[in-house]
C-alpha cells in the first residue's frame, strides 16, 4: 500500500504524518508538494495539520480549491482512502467531501494537549484494530476545531453510523462531541485528533498507530485480495 502525503503552504505537520506512516508503520510513502502531486500511483491520501495558506478566508478554504483536491476527490469517487487530521479535515469539509464545518473552539483559543476519545464505530476501515466503545488518547492542536452540522445533517451522521470518534470531555464545543466523521461510503475520514503524534508510547500514547494498522489491513483485504 502506498500513501501520499500532501504538503500546502503552512502545512506543519506533514512531516510527522510521513515520519509515522514511513517510519513507524514502515509502509511506502512519499511527502508531496501540492503544485506537482500527481496521485494515480497512490492507494491512500493523507491531508495533515497545519495552517494551509495561512487559514486566510477561512481553515482550508483555500486549499479546497487547488488542483490537488480534483485529484483528491477523484480517488475519493473510486472508494480508495483519504484521512484529513485537523486542518485535513476543515480542507475535506470545505471540499465538501465531508458534511459539516470547523469553527472557532468554544472558548476563542488554540488549545494543545491530550484528550480522551471513544470509539464510536470501529466498522471502517480507519478503526477496525480498536473495540467499540474504546477510550484512547490522541493529542490535539487547534484554534477551530469545534464542529458544527445542521440538525438534518446531524441525524444522518447518527443513522448511518458516520461518527467515529467522540470526545469523553468536549474541549472545543463540538456538536454531539464530535472528533471525528466518515463520509457515507466509509472512505474518507476526517478527524481533529492527531493519530500520527500519537504512534508511539514515548510520545505519551500510541493509540494512533492502531488506525493506520487498520487502513492497512483492510487495504489487503478489499483490494490485494481480489486484485
């Protein structure tokens, strides 16, 4: 399996998401520039955290219209892969491969630290090393992080089993305590934990290692199998 990291101006955390994909995990990887990514070889997208384009307009607004989003959603359209951690995931809402928004945290500032998420569906292909209803710990960093959705929108979340990670202590004022959603198909996660600062037990939890050993897994058995 292949992964394709993707770099805007203001990206700061696609070196970690490379470091534990390529170097924790050991899978094959390659951090990309946004202008010259070409993704046809690519299994799986990974879109990280950062400030991408300097959050001008709004968190990921910009990005969500470079010509590397084409390519991301048509990989999206073929069922194959695409995790969006922190401002990965505002990019995937502004894109509209997610539903929903991020907004300013609840109490107007940037907040880092580790906090406790549940398992709330451990059926994709993001979360099936981890049991539902499972406490673990991923850290956060963010200023808007604090998802929002309509009430419409909110009760197909719920139906379709599509919140997949919730916060034990609402730290940002996230509707429903939302951490993290999937898109109706299961493809696209998006989340505002960062599970790659969380690969190994020095960096005070490993906890994120487990979605990737997931991705994985199920990458072989969806696909290689019946390749």
């Amino acid at each position: 399996m292949k992964f394709a990291v993707i770099a805007f101006p203001g990206s700061n955390c696609d070196r970690d998401m490379y470091r534990a994909v390529a170097n924790v995990l050991g899978a094959d990887a390659d951090l990309l520039w946004y202008e010259t990514a070409n993704l046809n070889n690519y299994d799986a997208i990974l879109l990280p955290g950062g400030f991408s384009y300097g959050d001008y307009l709004r968190t990921g607004a910009i990005a969500a219209t470079s010509n590397v989003m084409q390519q991301v959603k048509k990989h999206a359209a073929k069922g194959r892969p695409v995790l969006g951690v922190c401002n990965g995931f505002q990019i995937l809402t502004e894109s509209e491969l997610l539903p929903g928004a991020l907004l300013r945290n609840k109490n107007l500032s940037f907040m880092c630290h580790q906090e406790v998420l549940m398992v709330k569906n451990n059926q994709t292909m993001f979360t099936t090393a981890y049991s539902e209803g499972e406490t673990i710990q991923l850290p956060i960093a963010h200023g808007e992080g604090n998802y929002y959705c309509d009430e419409a929108t909110l009760q197909e979340l719920i139906e379709h089993k599509q919140i997949v990670f919730t916060y034990q202590n609402n730290p940002n004022g996230s509707i429903e305590n939302i951490a993290g959603i999937v898109n109706r198909e299961g493809n696209v996660l998006g989340m505002m934990p960062h599970p790659e600062r969380a690969v190994e037990q020095l960096l005070g939890s490993a906890d994120g290692l487990r979605l990737f050993q997931s991705l994985i897994h199920n990458w072989r058995e969806t696909y290689v199998a019946n390749a």
